[in-house]
C-alpha cells in the first residue's frame, strides 16, 4: 500500500509503520469465489530487513537459533498470517487505530505488530467465516457448512505399523481393533470408487504403515483403475521401511505421490524416535524414489519427506533437512507437532512456524517465502533457498491454521467416515456396507457427515483445547 496517499489508501485506519522503522506491513485483499457467498481472505505480511535483524540478534552474540520461543516472530520475513483463507473477518472492526511510536519504541515496533496480528488471527480463527443464509445440509455435494467442497481422501489401509514413533504411540502400542472389524478389500474399493463418483479428485493411501498391507499391490491396481473414472492423483504417506521392496510395482498400478516420514537424518537417534532399527531401510527407499522421481518415464510427480519437529528431539536438524533440496528436487516439508491420545504431547515440546524460520535463515540467509507456489487448498506453505533444486513447505496445523480451506476427508482402516483431523465425530460407513445400504444410502450420510464439519480443529479451539479432548490415537485414524 505504499503507492497510496492516506487520503487515497483503501484501508485509512489500518495501522502504519514507516519505512525508517525497517519494516513493511502489506495487507493483501483476495476476493473468494464460493457457491452462494463472497468471502474476503485476509493475508498480512510482515518483511524485515537485515539491519534490523542484526539489531535484534547480532550474530556475535547469537545464541543457538533454537533456544528461545519467545523471539517467535522477531527475526524472520515472510509471516503469512492469513493465507490460505484461515480467517474472514471485517478489516476496519480488527484494524487497530494508532500513531507511530514514540522513538525508544521503534525497535520493538515490528515485533509487536507481528504478535498483535498473530493473536488476532489465533481469536478470528476461533469463529467461522459468515456463508450467507444457507443453514440446511447440502444433500447433492461433499459440501460443508462453511462452502468447503471436499474432493481430497485419504484412506487408511491398516492400523499396524512396523515402527514405534514418539509422537504417534507409546512404547508398548496402543490396541488394535479386531481383524473382523477392519474394511475388506472389496469395501475399500467400493467406497473409493463411490467417492470418486461423488467427485474425489485425489486419494492418498495411510495407516499405520500402508505398506504393511498384504495385498497393496492389488489394491494400488484397484485404485490405478478409478483414474479412468475421474480420479487424477494416488498417493502413499509412508515410513519407508519396506517401500523399496514394493516401489516399482506399485508406480506401475498407478502411484504417482509419496510422502516419506524422516524425523531425522542420524541412524542412533532414528532408533531413538522410532523405537525400531530401520534406518537403512528407509534411506534405501528414499534413494530409490528420488531416483524414481527424476525418471519422467517412471510416473512419480511428487516425492516429499515429512519431518514432525520436537523441542530437545530433532529441532536442531531442521536445517540440515533443508541442506537436502539443495540437489534433489524433493519437497521437504516441516510439520508442527500435534497432540494425539498417546503421544505425550507438551507444549513445551512444541517448535513453532516462526522458530523454525529463525533456525533455518540463520544458515540460509536468502531462505524466502514463495507464496506463488501454494496451490489453492495446499496444507503447507512453500518456502525455498533460491538456486536449491527442490522446495521446503511448512504445515503450521497449530499456530497457523489452514482450516478455511481444507478440502480433505478421511476414512479409518475400520470403515469411519472423519471429517476432520483432530474431530471427535465419526459415522460408520462399514456397518451401512455391510448391512446392505446402497450407494444413494450412504450418499445421504456422508454428505451429512461433511455438512456438521466444524470450521477449524475440529470444534476444539486449537492445540490445547485437542490436546484436552480425547480421541484416537493417530495410528489409529490415520495419517
């Protein structure tokens, strides 16, 4: 907005902050297009220059970039507070009315304009955007409440998994449910091609670990064979460990996604996160893949790694992951630590969007946000060290949401429809399959599931409120 005179400037009471403040606070409008609404996105943007950083944290006196949270947005460029649609709000019943500070405030103006549009976004977040007068569930579309039209499922294959990682289970496991009660193969199929006809456009395969299931490759067949039917994109999310067995065939019915989950580059802590030897395992698939993955012949269009960061576990490897990009043309991408039933989430084992941006700039100085990249419903938020061959994203599932635009469903190993992550709500598409229930009878219940999503986290107000509610374990919903 610094073309704008005040008089002229399309927003006069949103708040100012000169240039001999070093800092920029550009606040974007993009109108929504949604079936019987308009809704306006707010996105902010706040840029920092080098002069300012090197105030703020002279690098002679630089602790390690890891060892306080509370510099959570001082020391980075690049905070998209709003993407993705997270928020709809009026700009001038939130726009703070205030002049410049007085001159031994300067120095902190940043910071606190950055903290005082995170605290607005985290209260907008808590209440759902306005959707107009429609206030009766949609029985024609996978439509929610909310105008989110869901054409992305994921579907979890298994509840076993070969490895015992910290954030997902305890040591000793978590029950199973019995064997009996778990989706057959003709049911997975036949709910997967029901979705596909409902307009599912991608599918990604999790568990437990996916690759575990006996029958994969016949499956993967099944699925390959839906692509005739509308559907464009099969993905895998997986540990890796016996991938490498399993790649080939599995591009060949039809995969062209994987998602890799690597905490940590070093084969004593692998064993310590995962609780199981693998190491080489999963550096033999990752290989394989990223082989698979330069090859245009092989049909493999994505390979990213998926690495969940935890405070005093692998926050100091972030970035060495990004190092990683530097040759391959992988995707790294960072996920925020989420609180599940069994994984012994603290928040003071959290590490935040904002931290891990300090920790990767202070070796990766250009590290830059490229907003151009995200694709309308992505979950991650694409980011880049310019001349590095691949790409790092970061999924900020806890302190920046991407619940506006979230267009995904999942489907449990035992035949539930969850129509959010962290939501406690579940109906049982199994039970209708098996007694009987027609496509035009569990069409009436899924779309009455989807319509009752809740906006954001599931109805429970952010990474505390989750971590207070039960539900189930993550291997057991399905990653």
């Amino acid at each position: 907005g610094h073309s704008h005179s005040p008089a002229s400037h399309p927003y006069p009471h949103a708040p100012r902050v000169s240039p001999s403040h070093h800092c920029c606070l550009a606040v974007h409008l993009a109108t929504m297009q949604g079936p019987g609404h308009n809704a306006i996105r707010v996105m902010a943007t706040l840029t920092r220059s080098s002069s300012v950083t090197s105030r703020i944290l002279p690098a002679a006196r630089r602790p390690t970039p890891w060892a306080h949270t509370s510099r959570a947005f001082s020391d980075f460029s690049g905070v998209d507070s709003f993407a993705h649609g997270n928020s709809v709000r009026d700009i001038h019943s939130t726009a703070v009315q205030q002049n410049a500070p007085a001159p031994h405030q300067q120095d902190d103006e940043p910071k606190r304009v950055a903290l005082r549009l995170h605290r607005e976004e985290s209260e907008a977040s808590k209440q759902p955007p306005a959707v107009g007068n429609r206030t009766e569930a949609n029985t024609r579309t996978l439509e929610d409440s909310f105008g989110r039209f869901h054409d992305y499922l994921r579907i979890s294959l298994t509840e076993k998994c070969n490895l015992r990682c910290k954030y997902c289970m305890p040591e000793e496991g978590v029950p199973l449910s019995p064997s009996d009660t778990m989706l057959t193969t003709p049911e997975i199929v036949r709910l997967a091609s029901f979705f596909v006809g409902e307009g599912v456009t991608k599918i990604r395969l999790t568990g437990g670990e996916p690759t575990v299931r006996r029958d994969i490759l016949e499956l993967m067949a099944e699925f390959g064979a839906l692509k005739k039917q509308g559907l464009e994109r099969i993905g895998i999310t997986t540990n890796g460990i016996t991938l490498h067995k399993q790649l080939h065939r599995l591009l060949e019915g039809g995969l062209d996604g994987i998602n890799m989950s690597l905490d940590t580059l070093h084969e004593k802590k692998f064993l310590f996160i995962t609780r199981r030897n693998g190491f080489k395992h999963a550096q033999k698939s990752l290989q394989m893949a990223q082989e698979a993955k330069d090859d245009p012949l092989s049909g493999l269009r994505t390979l990213k790694i998926n690495c969940v960061v935890m405070r005093g576990l692998n926050e100091e490897e972030v970035a060495d992951f990004v190092a990683l990009t530097e040759h391959s043309s992988i995707d790294v991408r960072f996920i925020e630590y989420m609180p599940f039933d069994g994984n012994q989430w603290k928040d003071s084992k959290f590490v935040s969007y904002a931290e891990m941006l300090e920790g990767i700039k202070a070796r990766f100085p250009s590290f830059e946000r490229t907003p151009e990249s995200d694709k309308p419903n992505d979950t991650s938020k694409a980011w880049k060290v310019p001349g590095f061959k691949g790409t790092v994203g970061f999924i900020t599932s806890m302190s920046q949401h991407f619940c506006g635009s979230c267009n995904r469903l999942r489907i449990t190993a035992d035949g539930n429809i969850k129509s959010c992550l962290f939501g406690s709500e579940e109906v049982s598409l199994r039970d209708m399959l098996r007694g009987g229930a027609s496509d035009e009878e569990v069409a009436r219940v899924a779309h009455a599931a989807v319509w009752r999503k809740h906006f954001a986290h599931g109805g429970k107000g952010g990474m505390h409120g989750i971590a207070a509610s039960p539900d189930r374990p993550m291997i057991r919903i399905g990653g």
